[in-house]
C-alpha cells in the first residue's frame, strides 16, 4: 500500500474547520478534478472526477466520524482506497488539518499519479483551496454534527435541546442534523428545514385565549375581556 500525508494550518476554529468539512458535496470547490460528489446517506458517498485524464466513478464510505476530531473514510467500489483527516485545535481560531491517504498499487513501481492521477503536491494543494476557502468564508456553509462508529451512524446525547422557561423538554435532533439560533435545522447536503420543536402561536378558534405557547403570554383572551368591560361603561 502507498501512503500520502500532508496538513495544513487554518485560521477559524477547529468546530468551523470540521463542520465546513462535513459538507462533501462542496468539495469540488476545492478538490482539483473532483466534478461531483453525492451524498446518499449519512455514510455512502457517490464520486465523479477526472482521473488521469479519464472520468472515474466510485463509491465510498465513511467508517469514524467524531465531530471536531477526525473523519474517515473507505472506498468500497473501484480501486481501494482509505483516507483519514483530523483536526487539531492549535488556538482558539487557529485549527491543524490533516490528510491521511492510503491507496492499493498494483506493481512495485506503480506511483500513485499513474493509480489516482494525484500526488503529494497535488492533495496539498487541495488544502490550501480549503486554506482559502475557509478563511476567505470565515464560516462553515453547512454542518453535520452526528457520529459515525463502525460505519453506523449514532445519535450524540449531547446534542440534546435543554428545556426553556415554561416549555416543554424537547428531544435530541436527529442524527444527522443540527440546531441553529433560529429554529431552523441544517443537514449535511446544507438543506434547511423547520424544527418540529417549534410550537406555533395558538389560533383564535382554539381555546379561545391565543395564549403564545413559546411564551405563554395570552393574546386574544385578553383583547375580549377588554371589550365586554367597555360595553359595561367600566
């Protein structure tokens, strides 16, 4: 087996790096060759880049992932292939990115330019795109905040919503999914959804008090009491 190892220093914090990172189908924003990638779950991936001057196809799965820590991966159609990438906190805003590329030869001689039509120069220019993605971004576009062990994906009790004045507890978000300061749930592929935990404001046909159920401020039942005190002269 042939190995490839290069890193690179960015300057956001490790949370920002990772989450940036778990959004694949962004990387042939900075992946030279890469025409697409799709995500087919929270663990397979589909491959589509220019190899060596020839379009390749393959599929890939993610075997660890450990949000803030490390991602790893393994190809499970085409040539074989295992990479792994971590992430190492230096400062505060200052994140170590690191690339681990194992790849299968077929010969004694064989490099990987003639297996993969990358090199060493090449991965580390990748991540210096990333450098500059990042950085120039200053924020990740995206994040998926769940774990993956043995290729199985796995709900984290820490990501479990505490309970505000006077609502009620709500529960973890699926895996596969974080919580924004709005209430709005953001997936792997970027794509933003409303989060069932939300309660509406309860309409005027209900109870009749259009008490606010995030608040519990009454609405129209107060508005009424008022009316009727008007129509007694009080």
């Amino acid at each position: 087996m042939g190995t490839i190892r290069e890193s690179v220093e960015v300057a956001v914090p490790v949370r920002t790096a990772y989450d940036q990172w778990t959004q694949f189908e962004q990387f042939p924003r900075f992946m030279a060759g890469v025409e697409s990638v799709h995500q087919l779950d929270d663990t397979h991936l589909h491959w589509v880049a220019e190899v060596g001057g020839h379009r390749a196809e393959w599929d890939a799965e993610i075997t660890e992932q450990i949000p803030d820590a490390r991602i790893a991966w393994r190809s499970t159609s085409g040539r074989e292939t295992n990479g792994l990438v971590t992430f190492d906190a230096l400062e505060p805003a200052r994140t170590l990115v690191t690339v681990d590329f194992e790849y299968e030869t077929e010969g004694v001689t064989e490099g990987l330019g003639s297996v993969l039509g990358i090199d060493d120069r090449h991965v580390k220019s990748d991540l210096e795109r990333f450098r500059e993605l990042i950085e120039t971004q200053g924020e990740a576009t995206g994040a998926w905040r769940g774990e993956v062990h043995d290729g199985e994906p796995r709900t984290r009790l820490a990501d479990e919503i505490p309970p505000g004045p006077g609502a009620e507890a709500q529960t973890a978000p699926a895996v596969g999914s974080i919580e924004s300061g709005d209430g709005i749930r953001q997936t792997r592929g970027g794509e933003a959804a409303p989060d069932p935990g939300m309660a509406a404001r309860d309409p005027a046909g209900g109870s009749g008090t259009g008490t606010d159920l995030r608040t519990g401020e009454a609405g129209l039942g107060f508005e009424q009491e008022d009316a009727a005190a008007r129509e007694r002269g009080v």
